[in-house]
C-alpha cells in the first residue's frame, strides 16, 4: 500500500507525526484489504533526517508493533550516510 498525506505548514514534521501517520495508514490497509491480504512484514523506506525517521522513537514505536502482534518483523531501511 501506498498512501500520501498533506499536511499544515505549521504542523511538526517529526517522529511522533510519522509514527501517527503510520498507524493511520496501517489502519486504513486493515479497512481496506484486510478481507484479502494480511500483511506480517512492514517494511519501510524513509529519508537519512534523524528528526523524521532514524531516531529511538521510530525504532521503539516499530518494535512496540511486533510486540503488540500488529506485525512479525519490521524494517527501517534509511540510505548510508
């Protein structure tokens, strides 16, 4: 799935909204194909910004979905610095 959000210039554009995002699209895949296809790996590519993405609360919130049986692996995949 892929999906697109837009949002206020004056909205914070940091982990907490990316992990917000991520659980609004997860719950619109479960709306939309969960009938279909249930999805075990979530794989994610994001930019190398350690304000959006490749911090501790990116990797905890992923980590947090595997414990809560949402997924049975995630993955970050960041380009090399």
């Amino acid at each position: 799935m892929e999906a697109y959000f837009l949002l206020p210039s004056d909205c914070a554009k940091d982990a907490n909204m990316n992990c917000s995002l991520l659980r609004r699209m997860f719950d619109l895949f479960c709306e939309n194909f969960l009938d279909e296809y249930i999805a075990r790996n979530c794989i994610i590519s994001a930019d190398n910004t350690p304000r959006e993405s490749k911090n501790q609360w990116m990797a905890s919130y992923l980590a947090a979905c595997v414990g809560k049986s949402l997924f049975d692996s995630t993955e970050l995949h960041v380009p090399p610095d």
